[in-house]
C-alpha cells in the first residue's frame, strides 16, 4: 500500500515536471552561455587559457645624406609584470630594488590590471646591471616579474642635431587617448621632431606570441608550438638630406652663442644642415630622463628647447632688401639706372632715419653690394606698402614653409590690413613703412624663412618645399619610397633677377660689399648681410647667400643673437658652413696642395 501510495502516478507527474524545468533551466542557461553572451565569455575563457605576449619591434635606423648612419639602436633592459603572477604584498621590495615611490608602483600596477590581467606591462625601463643582478637574485620572491631586452637610441655622430631628429619617450595619457588602438600603458612613441613626424613609419608593427597557461595562470608552453605566432616588423629607415659634417660645423661654431643656421639644396629644397643653438643631448631622453634634468632643461634662461631655426620671429635687418628692389623692378617703379644721393641719413617728417656710411649716388646693384639704407628708405615709400607685402608673400613670407618637424612659425609679414587692424584704418601713416624698407619694424622672420628665400634667389624663382627627409627605406622588402613635396616658380623676369643677383654677388666678391668674410677660395659667392636692431640689447647678425654663384648648390641663412653687424659674426659662419659642403673640408688658410687644387677643381667641374 505505502509503496503503491509513493510510486503512484501523480508523484511520477510532479517529479517529472521538476527535472523537466530543471532541464530547461539548464537547457536556457547553456543557451544564455554559447550564444548570448557567447562572445564575452569565449573571450575570457581564451584569456585564461592563452596569454598574448607583444613582441616590440626595432626602431627604424636614420642615416645622413653620404648613408652615415647617425641615428643607432642599442639593447636596454626593461622590467615586465605580469598583474595575474604578481603579488602586490611584494611591492616594498620591488620598490626597493627598482628605486621606485611605492605610490607611484601601485599606480602603474593598477593601471595594468586595468588593461589586462594577463598581459606583460613595462614598469620600468633602462634598468642597469647592478639592479639586473639583484632582481635575478630575488626571482623566487616576485613571481610575475621579469627582465626584457629592448632598444634604445644611441646617437652616432658628434653633432646634436637635438631639435631637428627630436626624441621618442614613454607614452602618457593624453597620447594613449590621442593614437588609438596600437599603443599601450608603457610604449615608446615619438615625441618631438623627426621622430614625431614619421613615427608610423619608424616604430614598425608590434608582433605577438600566444602562451598557453593553466587555470592558475601557470605557463605550459607555446600555443600549438607557436604555429600562430606573429613575429613583429622593424621600423622604416630614413634617409634624411642632411650633412652630418656641415651640422657637426654649424653647432661648433654657433658655440657659446644663441643662433641658428639653416642650409638647403637650391635643386631640391633638401636640408642640408638645421641647427640651433644651445641645445641639449639627446641621449638624455634616450631612455629615462631623470627628472632633474627635465627641470634644468625647462628652466635654463638659455631656453636650449626652443628651436630658434624654427621658431624665432626676428626682423631680418638688411637681408630682406632684396624683396623691395624686386617689387620696384617688377612693377617699373624704378630702373637699374635709378640713383639716389646717400648722404648718410634721411629725413621724413620730423623723424632722420640713419645709415652707417656716406655712399654717394648710388643704383640698386650697388645699394645692395654696399647695403645703403638711405636708398631702401625711400624706395620703401615709393613701392608702397602692399606691393612689398605682396612679394614677401611670394616668397613665403608670413607662413609656414610646411618643413617635416613639427613645431614651425609663420612669422609676421606687414600690409595694410595689419595696420588696419592694429593702428586703426586712417592713424597709421608713411612714416611707418620707412623701416620696413630695410627690414626692420613689426616684420618678422623665421632662419628657415630666410633659407628659403635664399634658396629662391639662388635658382631664380624657383620653390622647392625644405623637407629634412628624402628617402624612407623598407629593409625587408627592399623598397624605397620618396616623400613628396611641394614645388613652385614665381614669375619674375630674368632682368629682376641679373640686377638682385649681381648686387648679392657683389656684395661678397668686390670691395665695397658688406659681406665678404663668406668668401671660399676658388668660388664665387652671393650674399647679403643683416644687423637687426633689437631694443633689448646688441643687434642680431643675419647672413643669407649661396654658392657656386652659376651653379647654386647650397642656400644658407645664419642668425646669430645679440652679437653685432652681420658682416662680422653670421658671414664667416655661413662662408666655412657653405665650403665644408663644398669641399668636404675647410680648405682656407691651408698651405697650397696638389689636393687643393683638385678640390677647387672638381668643385669647377660639377
């Protein structure tokens, strides 16, 4: 009876309605599992069962003009955690052993467990031996911790070239937000110049091995023996039109002083040497930068970060005479003929604007070789404002050249609209356009502005945009790609041209010309000098010109600050700077050699 009353059928329903819901419980749940939240959780479970290790690759290599290489990679070692392994009871001896704020530790740690649990992070990098050696010792005790090699820039040749190639640092939080996916807490990025710039380019594509590990994290082996491995791609190599000996000159004799000196290609606006001065060591920032010396570097009055062939915003001074004498010509305001009589000054209003010399009746040809103010003073008022402005536009004046670094001012260029806008459209009068007839007043230029324009004046009209990079070299593939530019003529006649040019050629070569300690033995030379006053002390020293004379194939601009008259301080700068190009070497007051004399010679020939 009892065991009729417990087998009975409606027992048998009521049990069969409990494991048929606990069936489709299950049934939804497995459902719920491989198809609703399949993705989230197949994800997890992938995690758990196979770690990705980033293989970082190697930096692309820059060589020079010649193929010097002058931008190295040398091994750095770099501490790994992995937040699964890691311990955080470990901290203080980790913190210890590094030399690292446990605050700061925990922050790293935090923000790696944030990414991925099971994903290596740098937490320090560039480590030395001695701190290798003890977290050797003490590898049973920080499970989660080890040792990876990576590379570092190493910079071989003597120049700093610190502003033009630019630094690769550790990413922060900005940049992480800034560059996407790619990048991860403790990556290498470019962060200023070139290696900004062209930082797709140099860094490479990351690779990856996959690790298979048990539940607890431990690690088995290679997944599938590595089959899906994928090994990274080194970086792209640049080539860069640079001379690595001019630049070594340059910043030589920019020594001691705030300058710059910019030198182009005339043919294809390659940059043959950029450089500013003071500067700082690159290596500094190679791999961690101690923060001291961050802190000197931002507070030195001397500003050695701030790029002065770039970033300067200084009137040229007489430099810039050669514009006006183009406007004159080109419009038929005056012809190669026109003279004034210099009398060493020039009265405007109440106002005497003054010369250095007495130069007597002079034409454009000579008030260029001899620099005469008195002469641009009243060409200025006769050319007018917009014409001058017009032409300093075309020659790039007032924008940016679109070099390929990063940091670049356009510079101020006058015209009516300017004055307009700051002065008020009728308080402003001629009087103010008298100074900017010799480069002076609110004008202001950049040393690649001016190399540019020198540039231009060396192959007639022609723009070639400056680019420091001329080749990027794929070493696995073996291609090589150019990078484009921008070119352009301006259209001035060829008259224009022999007056301004002669004047230049003059202005070095002949007596009389204010910039003849740029002369190079055995080539003929075109310049012009520029003292440009400034109200907080000496003049700054401008020098623009080119060289050989028939055959331009060096344009060169040298600012020095607060030194004095162009023709003492920025010409033989420019002159030695234009002949180590030349000749390979600095032949002046030499002995005379067979070697020389072939050296002059194969110059003639090219």
């Amino acid at each position: 009876m009892i065991t009729e009353e417990f087998g009975s059928a409606k027992r048998k329903n009521v049990l069969l309605a409990v494991l048929s819901i606990g069936f489709l419980i299950l049934l939804g749940r497995l459902y719920q599992l491989q198809y609703i939240y399949r993705d989230e959780y197949g994800k997890k479970s992938e995690e758990n069962s196979i770690r990705t290790v980033v293989k970082v690759p190697v930096r692309g290599y820059v060589y020079d003009r010649k193929g010097k290489l002058i931008v190295d990679n040398r091994p750095s070692y770099i501490v790994m955690l992995t937040p699964i392994d890691f311990n955080t009871a470990n901290i203080p001896l980790l913190s210890s052993i590094l030399q690292m704020d446990e605050e700061s530790l925990r922050e790293k740690i935090k923000k790696a467990r944030q990414f991925s649990l099971f994903n290596p992070t740098r937490i320090k990098r560039d480590i030395d031996f001695t701190t290798l050696s003890i977290l050797e010792e003490n590898r049973s005790k920080l499970p989660g911790i080890e040792v990876q090699v990576e590379s570092k820039r190493y910079y071989a040749m003597p120049a700093h070239a610190s502003h033009m190639l630019g630094y690769a640092k550790e990413i922060s939080d900005w940049q992480l937000d800034k560059f996407g996916e790619y990048y991860q807490q403790g990556d290498v990025v470019g962060s200023s110049g070139l290696e900004a710039k062209y930082e797709k380019y140099l860094r490479g594509e990351k690779g990856f091995e996959f690790i298979s590990q048990n539940s607890k994290g431990q690690v088995i082996g290679n997944f599938n023996n590595g089959k899906y491995d994928i090994p990274p791609k080194d970086g792209l190599d640049l080539h860069l039109a640079i001379d690595a000996d001019v630049q070594a000159l340059a910043e030589s004799l920019l020594a001691g002083n705030r300058g710059a000196v910019v030198a182009i290609d005339p043919k294809d606006g390659g940059v043959i040497a950029l450089a500013s001065k003071p500067d700082y060591d690159l290596s500094y920032f190679s791999g961690v930068t101690p923060p001291d010396v961050w802190k000197r570097l931002n507070e030195d009055e001397e500003k050695p970060l701030f790029n002065r062939a770039t970033l300067t915003r200084y009137p040229p001074g007489s430099t810039f005479k050669m514009i006006l004498a183009i406007a004159a010509l080109e419009n038929h305001v005056i012809d190669e003929n026109w003279r004034i009589q210099c009398r060493g000054a020039f009265v405007y209003g109440r106002k005497v604007f003054r010369d250095l010399h007495v130069h007597g009746s002079t034409n454009v040809v000579e008030a260029i070789q001899r620099s005469c103010n008195v002469f641009f003073y009243q060409l200025m008022l006769k050319v007018g404002l917009d014409p001058w402005s017009d032409y300093g536009k075309e020659f790039g004046f007032g924008q940016a050249t679109k070099i390929d670094i990063l940091e670049e001012n356009s510079g101020l260029l006058p015209s009516t609209e300017y004055y307009n806008r700051v002065y008020g459209k009728g308080k402003w009068t001629q009087g103010y356009l008298v100074s900017l007839g010799i480069g002076q007043g609110e004008l202001g230029v950049t040393p690649l502005q001016m190399a540019c324009y020198a540039s231009m004046l060396a192959n007639k009209g022609h723009y070639a945009q400056p680019h420091i990079v001329q080749t990027i070299y794929n070493r696995s593939a073996n291609t090589t790609d150019t990078v484009g530019i921008e070119r352009h003529d301006l259209h001035i006649s060829e008259r224009t041209w022999q007056i301004v040019r002669e004047g230049m050629r003059r202005g070095v070569m002949e007596p009389g010309g204010t910039g003849g300690a740029a002369r190079i033995p055995g080539i003929v030379v075109a310049g012009k000098t520029g003292t440009a006053e400034n109200p907080h002390g000496k003049s700054h020293s401008w020098f623009i010109g080119f060289a050989p004379f028939d055959n331009p194939k060096i344009a060169i601009c040298v600012l020095v600050e607060n030194v004095g008259y162009g023709g003492s301080f920025a010409a033989p700068i420019a002159g030695m700077c234009m002949e180590k190009y030349l000749y390979g070497e600095i032949i002046r007051n030499q002995k005379p050699s067979v070697q020389n004399e072939e050296a002059v010679a194969a110059v003639h020939r090219q």
